[in-house]
C-alpha cells in the first residue's frame, strides 16, 4: 500500500516491462535445459557418502595388505565411529537450509573428536622411518575427492562462512579416520600433523568455497 | 492461479508445474525488483539481481522445504544475491580507487521526488547490514526476529543493526521526523 504523505513509503522504482520480459524469458530457458532437480537431503548424503565411503574403502585397503589389523580396528571402533558421526552431522548441516543448530552441533563434536583423537593415542611404540609430514600430506590427499564434492554442493546455496567450515570438517574426517589406522606416532604427531590437515582442510574448502561463484543465493 | 498461495504454487512448482512457477514471477517480479531497487541503488543491477533472483529460485527448488513461508524464502535470495553484488561491487571500487556516491540511474519514483531521493541517496550511505535491516523492517514489513532467522543471528542483533542505521540516517538527513 503506498502512502504519498510518507517519502519512505512512496513506491518504489517501476519496473520496466522490458526488463521484467527478459527475466521471464531468462527463466523460461531455464526451465527448458530440464536440469534434473537434487534435493538437499540427497546432497547431504552424498557428500557424507564420498568421505566415509573413502574413509571405509582406505581401511579396506590397509586390511587387506596387512597394514592394519581387525584387533585394532574393533580397538578404535568407538573413536572410529565418532568420526562417522561427525562426519554425518557435519554433512547434514553443511546442507540442511535451516541447519544452523546442527551446524553448531557439527563442530562442537569435531573439537570433541579432535581432542579425543589427541587424548586416547598412546605413546609411540618406536621411531617412524617417515618425514611427520607424510601423514598431512596423505590426509590432505585423500580429502581431495570429498573436497571436490563439497565444494560442488555448496554451490546450490548462498555462501554460509559457518555452511562451508562444517562441510570441511567433514571433508576432514577422511584422514583422521584413517590416520587413527595407519599411524603409529605419538600425541604430539596427532596434534600437530593430523589436526593440523583437518584445520587445512577446513579452512580450503572455506576459502574455495568463498571465492566459487554460487549456482543459487538460496538459503 | 488466483485465490492460491504461494506456498502451494511453490509446492506445485517443485513438482514440476512450470505455470505455477510463472504465476509466482507475475506475483512477485515487482516486489523483488522494488527491494533490489532500494538495495542496490542502480536500476540495471536491479534489473540483472531481479533475474539472478528468479534463477534461484528455479535451480535452488531442491532446496525448498515445504511449509517454509514463501516471501521471505524469496526475499532472502533477493538480499544474498544484492548483499554478493555489493560486496563485488565494493571489491572493484577498491581497486579502482574510486568510491561510488550520489545518484544514480534509478529514476525518482512517485511521492515528494527530492525528499525520496534524500532518503535513498542517505541509505546508500550505511553498511550493507544496517541498510538491509532499515529496508527489511522499515519498508517490506519484516520481523527482526524474521530478519534474524534470514541472517541466523539473535533478533536482538538484528534490532541493534536497524537501530544504527536509522540512527546514522538520522545524521545524515537531518531535520527528517518520523525516521523510525
């Protein structure tokens, strides 16, 4: 309702038909293309899909070669599931439109998994023929599959700084998983080395994602 | 069309009916370029953010929950995709080494043209938070705890946001009453 006595609630510009008809026909071919419509949901699995499912398909590796054992695996079982669970929660927030609780929740259990990965480590068991270096190369390696569908699906909304450091948590649990697995140094090293790719991790798919062009500025 | 929400042409539109997509850009097209219009401050940016908008709204439909209101739903990729606009916009000023200011190709619309021009030439002049909250709360009717939800901070925020802006619009035009 226009009020003519009120300069703040005069209307606004008018828009010019022509502009109104070319947006119109901007969405028309928009619609013509047909691109197949994802859901969020779908989106969230997937992304919590390419991290775990590397995680798990890593694991089966190492088993396999004898690198890692099924004592150690059942050993780690319940640290090992609270970086699933971090990582499907992160996921799940990083995606969900009205997720910003989850989002919170997201990293309140990465800290919690991130000390527990530095508390529960025991003392290492002798000197490791590797550079240190190693395990945050071989972390930011493997994340780099899960990094690329994050950054794919963060696109379909409007950049969130709080949406897309917990999808790169999420993208970071790929490598302390296995890090839990195949590494055998001491606190420190986790510390440092581990945390250290996970904290890389974050901040890349952040500053990536800032600098990507959304598909949408949807919520 | 008539006598439907949007709410439920939305839903219609996310089950692929392309007519109730159209029937909300008749619905909304105006409105959406009215706010972009006091947000931007140029009328072909408008324009292209009206479009960009609409786009969103098509490619992000994936992302609409059922049950969530409509107009703000909309409005909020209107103000993120401004807010992007602006921020490029502020980026290319910075190396370019020259500020924007003063008026721009956005005609003088109905109403007192000079006092109107003041107020729209006073709300460029706030950062782009406190200018979205003065738009949102003053001239499209928002909440702020409405506001709050869109930009997920307390509604206390979202106050305290509109309170500075109209505070500094109450130094930058002066004598105006009525400012809040």
């Amino acid at each position: 309702m226009s009020h003519p006595s009120d300069p703040w609630r005069s209307a606004p510009p008018r828009l010019d038909p022509k502009a109104m008809e070319r947006a119109l026909a901007a969405s028309r071919a928009e619609l013509a293309l047909k691109r197949p419509v994802r859901g969020w949901r779908s989106q969230a699995v997937g992304l919590f899909a390419a991290s775990a499912g590397m995680a798990l398909a890593v694991a089966g590796v190492l088993l396999a070669l004898g690198r890692t054992t099924g004592a150690m695996l059942m050993g780690r079982a319940p640290l090992l599931a609270l970086l699933l669970s971090t990582g499907a929660v992160c996921s799940w927030g990083a995606l969900s439109p009205r997720g910003r609780a989850l989002r919170q929740v997201g990293v309140g259990l990465a800290l919690v998994s991130a000390v527990l990965l530095v508390l529960t480590r025991a003392a290492p068991r002798g000197p490791s023929t590797l550079p240190e270096w190693v395990c945050t190369v071989s972390h930011v390696a493997m994340a780099l599959g899960p990094l690329a569908v994050a950054l794919g699906v963060l696109r379909s909304a409007a950049f969130d700084p709080l949406r897309a450091a917990v999808a790169g948590m999420a993208v970071g649990t790929v490598g302390a998983f296995v890090g839990e697995l195949a590494c055998e140094q001491g606190p420190g090293h986790v510390a440092i080395y581990h945390l250290g790719a996970w904290a890389l991790l974050t901040l890349t798919t952040w500053a990536l994602s800032k600098r990507l062009k959304p598909r949408t500025y949807a919520p | 069309m008539e006598g439907v929400t949007d709410e439920v042409l939305m839903d219609q539109f996310c089950q692929g009916d392309q007519p109730a997509f159209e029937a909300l850009f008749a619905r909304h097209a105006g409105r959406v370029h009215g706010f972009l219009a006091r947000m931007v401050r140029d009328g072909p940016l408008a324009e292209d953010l009206m479009q960009t908008t609409f786009l969103s709204v098509i490619r992000a439909r994936g992302r609409y929950e059922r049950g969530t209101r409509f107009t703000p739903w909309l409005l909020t990729i209107a103000a993120n995709a401004a807010r992007d606009a602006l921020r490029h916009q502020q980026h290319v000023d910075a190396h370019a080494h020259a500020p924007p200011e003063g008026p721009t190709s956005v005609p003088a619309p109905d109403g007192d043209p000079a006092m109107r021009r003041r107020i729209e030439d006073a709300l460029q002049q706030l950062p782009v938070e406190q200018r979205e909250a003065v738009v949102l709360s003053k001239l499209e009717g928002w909440s702020f705890e409405e506001i709050a939800e869109m930009r997920g901070i307390r509604a206390g925020a979202a106050r305290l946001r509109a309170h500075r802006g109209y505070e500094k619009l109450r130094e930058l035009l002066g004598g105006l009453e009525d400012m809040s």
